[in-house]
C-alpha cells in the first residue's frame, strides 16, 4: 500500500493498528487486508536521466587501476578501474566491472 500524499510505501505500525507512511506521517486506519493499492508514476526523460545518475557505481576500495589494456566506450579514455563480482553461480566466471577515471562511465563483462 502506497501513501497517497507522496507515494511512499506505507509501513504497518501494529501497536497502533494504522499504517503509516515514514516520510510524510500520513496515517491509514479503515484499510482491510484484501485491499490492494497501487500507484504509477511518469517521469520525463530529464527525472530520468538524473535517477540514472544517481545511482551509477562507485570503484570499490579493491578495485584496480588499468591502463592502455580497457578504453571507455563513451570517452576513449584508457585508463579505467577494473574490479570483479561474483554475480552469477559459483561455477561460472566472475563479472568484470570497469569505470572511466575521466567520465565516470561505468561498464561490466561478464
């Protein structure tokens, strides 16, 4: 269930028997457990953009610096961080991360 004021996630508060909404203290009493409420947002592409931003990957203290081995396929710069993941089952290969020092981009290989 969605808050209706700002959309966040309403959290049950079971000593009070209402949900409540952490970001904006809107409070639900009269909700029955069958109830389903959702709520869709449209964002444009600059909403867009900076959500992509916001999240982009930062080098772990691990990673490695490479030169002249990976270049940046947004830039063409040579010189990028380099650290590996274990995304995928222990029987398979490790997942490659890499992120430009001059543009920040941020790329994988599996």
């Amino acid at each position: 269930m969605f808050c209706p004021r700002c959309g966040t996630l309403l959290h049950l508060d079971k000593t009070k028997k209402v949900y409540r909404c952490p970001k904006c203290g809107y409070e639900a009493t009269n909700m029955s457990s069958k109830m389903i409420m959702s709520r869709a947002f449209q964002h444009s592409n600059k909403e867009k953009t900076a959500i992509v931003d916001s999240l982009q990957i930062s080098a772990p203290p691990t990673a490695t610096i490479v030169k002249g081995y990976v270049r940046c396929p947004k830039c063409g710069y040579e010189e990028v961080y380099a650290w590996q993941i274990q995304t995928r089952a222990a029987d398979e290969p490790p997942t490659t991360f890499y992120k430009c020092i001059k543009c920040g981009h941020t790329w994988r290989e599996y």
